[in-house]
C-alpha cells in the first residue's frame, strides 16, 4: 500500500467539498464563495496567532 504524505486526507476531503459545492453554482457565485472562504481562513489564523501570543504570555 503507498504511502501519502501527511495532510493527504485532508486535501482529498477539501477538494470533493469544494466540487460538490460550485456543482450548481456558476462562476461569479463560484468566485464569491471562494473569497468567502479565504477571508474565514485569515480570519481564523489571525485568532490562532492570537491564541498562541496569550498562551505564551500565561
């Protein structure tokens, strides 16, 4: 049996997730979406710097 690189299942899932969705949609709701969900990526890694520097400071 291969071995995937960590992570792979993740990808895998992201990227079914992400055919299922535009499936329907057309491409200027496709490109909403798709800065919509960016903008909740930074987001959340902007709170999880923030986590970690309050973590650190305990």
């Amino acid at each position: 049996m291969p071995q995937y690189p960590p992570g792979s299942d993740l990808v895998l899932l992201a990227a079914s997730i992400a055919i299922a969705i535009s499936d329907d949609l057309s491409a200027d709701d496709t490109n909403v979406l798709a800065g919509l969900f960016c903008a909740i990526g930074d987001n959340l890694a902007i709170i999880a710097t923030q986590k970690e520097a309050c973590e650190e400071q305990e």
